[in-house]
C-alpha cells in the first residue's frame, strides 16, 4: 500500500515561506494549516531567503527566466504587505 508523493507548485511554496517569513505564527502552526511537515516549512523558507537576491542581479540571461517568476510578484508583495 504506497503513498504517492505530493507535488506543490512554487506560488504554493512561495506563500508558506513568505508566511513562515512574517513569523507570525509557529512553524509547527503553518505546518498544520498548510497540511505539511515542519521540516518542509523550513525547508522552504531557507530556500526562499538563500534565492531571494538573484531578484535584483542584473545579469540579463537570468532576467529571462525569472519573467515566470515577475508575473506573480504581485500576490507575494500583497502577501508580505499584509
């Protein structure tokens, strides 16, 4: 009887790190609301705050592929305003 494994999209990700951010609430407290483990929480937010600065490089190939990332800018910035 195997499990199959959960695939999250990154604006899921984005939205428990930016919450885990904010530090409002425990890991333990997001890990139940978004109905994953603590260490997957932290996990994420690490890898959030480590790649959080290759936003503003000015290398022009990287600017290419992060445009995916630019068209949900927005909802992440309300998310951190709030």
């Amino acid at each position: 009887m195997s499990r199959t494994r959960r695939k999250f999209s990154s604006a899921f990700k984005a939205k428990v790190a930016i919450e885990a951010i904010k530090e409002q609430r425990t890991i333990s407290e997001l890990a139940q609301e978004f109905e994953v483990h603590p260490n997957q929480v932290s996990q994420w937010k690490r890898e959030f705050l480590e790649r959080s600065a290759q936003v503003f490089e000015g290398d022009k190939s990287k600017q290419k592929k992060s445009n995916a990332w630019n068209l949900n800018s927005g909802w992440l910035m309300s998310a951190l305003v709030a």
